[in-house]
C-alpha cells in the first residue's frame, strides 16, 4: 500500500483514534455541509480582516543584519532536534498522518522564524501563529499519550509543547518580530480564522478519506465537556474565545516596548478622545473670547469711522460762493451794450465816465442805439461776482477804464457808485 508508512500503523487501540465509533458519530453529510459553511464564514472573515490590517514595520538595517544571539542558536537547535525526533517516531510508528496536526505545523513555522532573517514573510507567521497557543496549553491540560510506546516518546511529547510555547516568549523579549498593538484586533481573527479554516479543510478532508481522527475532526475526545454532535459548533466558539486571550495575555506578560509595533489609528482614535475630554472646557473660553472680541473689534471699527470722518472734514477745503449776482431792473448800477459797426479792423476805445461826468457820457451815448440788459443777456457777457464792500475802494479816485473788442462790438459799462453794496471787477490800465 502506498499509504501504509502514513496510515499503516494506526489502530484503535487508543479509544476515538480510529474505528466505527469515530466514523459513526455523525454523517459524512453533515460533516461536509459544516466544513463548506464554515470555510465561507471563515474566508468572508478573513477578507475582512485583512482590509483593515495596517502595513508592516520592519526594524532598521542594523538589526535586520545583526548576528544570532547564543539563545537563538540553541532554541532552534533544541527545536530542530525534536522535530527531528518526532518525524523519527511517526516513521517507525507508520503514522505520519499526525505530521498533520496543528502542533506539528506550528513547529515548523517557528523553525523557519528562528532560521530565517525577520521580514515581513516571518513578522506575518510569528502573528498567525501567536493565535496557536491554544495547543500547547490544550495539551498540557488533556494529555494525549497513551498511544507513544516507544523509549523517549513521551517526553518528546512535553518538551515540543512546551517548546511551542517558550519560543513565542524569546521573540517577544528580544524583540525579533514585532507583534500588532493591544487593542488591534485583526491579526487575531485571520489567526483564528485561519487555524479553523485549516481544521474544517485540509484535516477534515483526511480524517473522511482515512478514518483516522485527526485532531478531533472525526469525532470528540473522551474529555471534552461538549460531547454530541454539535461539538464542532461549540469548539469553533470557545476556541474564537480561547486563542485571541492567550495571544493578548502572553503579549502583555512578556513583550517589550520594542516587539509591539504601535497602531497610528488607533493611537490616534485614543489621544482625539482624550484631547476632545480636554479641550471643551478650551474651546467654551474660545468661543466667548471670540465674542468679546469680535465686539470690540465692532466699536473699534466704529470709532476709527468716527474719527476718520472728522479728520475729513478738518481737512475739508473751504466752499467757495459761485453764486451770480445781477442787478435788478431797477438798481442804479446798470449794464449797458452797444453796438456799433466799425469800419477798420482797430479796436475802438471807450473812455468810462463817473457818476460827476454825466453829460459827457449822455453826450457820447445818444449818438449809438442803446438796449438795456436783461437777465437773459447775461449768459454772453460777464458776469457781476460778489465783493465785499471796503473803505479802500469807497475812497478810491475816479479811474477811466478801457475795454478792447476785436469782433466790432463796443461794450460801455458805467461803474457801479461806491454807495452801492456790489461793484463790477475791472482792470487797472496804467
């Protein structure tokens, strides 16, 4: 038989190691419609986990390069030889199927975690099977040895299950692989997802095919409290329960600050909680401050308005008065235009006369066609603008004034009497 080195020497001997008891504990139906649920709840779990896993920190180069320390060297010596030891016992014995028990394959794994140099290949094993401590422990609660016949059989038996544990605790102290924070989670789930995953697969396929009760895949154990055909439900649960708090406790007893790769969001999540408890009393003093400011930022504003409308109108220049003034029909001063065709292109001169040379300036001013001025008139020639009356110009002697036009129009204006309150700008002609 090809198999007969694996499976020849099994026999029932050993109570539920093999035989009908075992094969007719429950239907091979049920049995596989477990096994296919259970591996889609797993796997969904998992795919689950690992989105929210966070990416892995390696150390730096130097401890990377770093020599093996004495202690390495001589747990995986130690770890070697009873491996060595077992496959050994399973040859003679012609059961190697138990090679494929969980304890065997953690066995390997931490070999290759003591041999190899860290990285993210080994930080990641040394996580998954930190979730596996639940088979060392297991074992030294329900010892299974009644079938190891052999000299030294049985003691190989206690110093791999307690190597599987001691191993785990050397990396934690020397800081060899990093484990994910205390309160991260999601390393655990795919640990004990996986680890169930390969139960209700890969050993529960054997166990059908073979009939040898792989870890208690065919039928339960003499000692486990959950007899009856529900027992794999209850061990799928209270093991999900067991593994995550021996990972946790064996973390907290033995790792140092180095071996624990701290988690930013959940860091973060506590310190933004904490800060947040902190800061509302800060934030309330904020709050009113701003409001006391911004009301004096409101007066300031209206005092520098104030002020900058006063120093406009200080600065102000003073209004002057365009108003025309003319004089009424009936006012003495009076403005008079006239006209007169002028043969040659020279301008003509009128000599203005004061009020004492009244005859003269009759006598000039019948010989041409007088128009009195109106109102309308004004727009065309110049305007009166108001003067302040002085004594100055009360007392000054009669000038004679000369007005040029060069378009032939010859304008005669009689300046206003010195009683008068308004007088006509001239121009002084020495």
């Amino acid at each position: 038989m090809v198999w007969d080195f694996a499976v020849g020497g099994v026999t029932d001997e050993v109570p539920r190691t093999m035989g009908p008891e075992c094969e007719n504990y429950m239907t091979n139906r049920r049995r596989f419609i477990e096994a296919v649920l259970f591996c889609i709840l797993f796997l969904c779990v998992m795919r689950w986990a690992i989105k929210r896993l966070e990416p892995i920190q390696l150390p730096d180069a130097k401890d990377l390069n770093k020599p093996y320390s004495g202690m390495r060297i001589i747990l995986l010596l130690i770890m070697t030889m009873i491996f060595g030891i077992e496959m050994g016992f399973k040859l003679a014995n012609r059961s190697v199927i138990f090679v494929l028990n969980p304890c065997h394959i953690q066995t390997i794994v931490q070999i290759y975690i003591l041999a190899a140099k860290p990285s993210k290949l080994t930080t990641t094993l040394f996580r998954v099977q930190m979730n596996n401590l639940n088979g060392p422990v297991l074992a030294f609660i329900f010892p299974e040895v009644e079938c190891r016949t052999l000299p030294f059989e049985q003691a190989t038996y206690w110093i791999q299950h307690a190597m599987l544990y001691i191993i785990p605790v050397y990396v934690l102290r020397s800081g060899l692989c990093q484990v994910e924070d205390f309160h991260d989670y999601n390393w655990s789930i795919i640990g004990v997802e996986f680890q169930l995953l390969y139960h209700f697969s890969v050993l529960n396929y054997f166990s059908v095919k073979t009939g040898i009760n792989l870890n208690h895949m065919l039928c339960a154990a003499e000692s486990d409290p959950f007899q009856g055909q529900n027992y794999r439900i209850a061990a799928v649960i209270h093991e999900s329960i067991l593994c995550p708090i021996l990972n946790k406790l064996t973390v907290y007893m033995f790792a140092v600050p180095g071996s624990i790769q701290h988690s930013n969001r959940l860091s973060g999540n506590k310190t933004s909680l904490k800060t947040q408890k902190q800061e509302q009393p800060q934030q309330y003093e904020k709050l009113t401050s701003k409001m006391t400011d911004s009301s004096t930022l409101l007066d300031s504003a209206k005092l520098d308005l104030q002020q900058k409308q006063q120093k406009q109108q200080q600065h102000k220049p003073p209004t002057i008065n365009n108003q025309l003034y003319l004089p009424n029909d009936g006012d003495d001063a009076t403005m008079q235009l006239k006209h007169r065709n002028i043969p040659t292109a020279a301008a003509t001169t009128t000599t203005a006369t004061t009020p004492n040379d009244n005859s003269n300036s009759s006598s000039s001013n019948s010989n041409y066609p007088s128009s009195s001025h109106t109102p309308c008139d004004h727009h065309h020639h110049q305007s009166v603008l108001q003067q302040p009356e002085t004594k100055d110009k009360e007392e000054e002697d009669d000038t004679d004034y000369v007005l040029e036009q060069d378009d032939g129009i010859e304008m005669v204006m009689s300046p206003v009497p010195a009683t008068e309150e308004y007088r006509m700008p001239t121009t002084k002609i020495d």
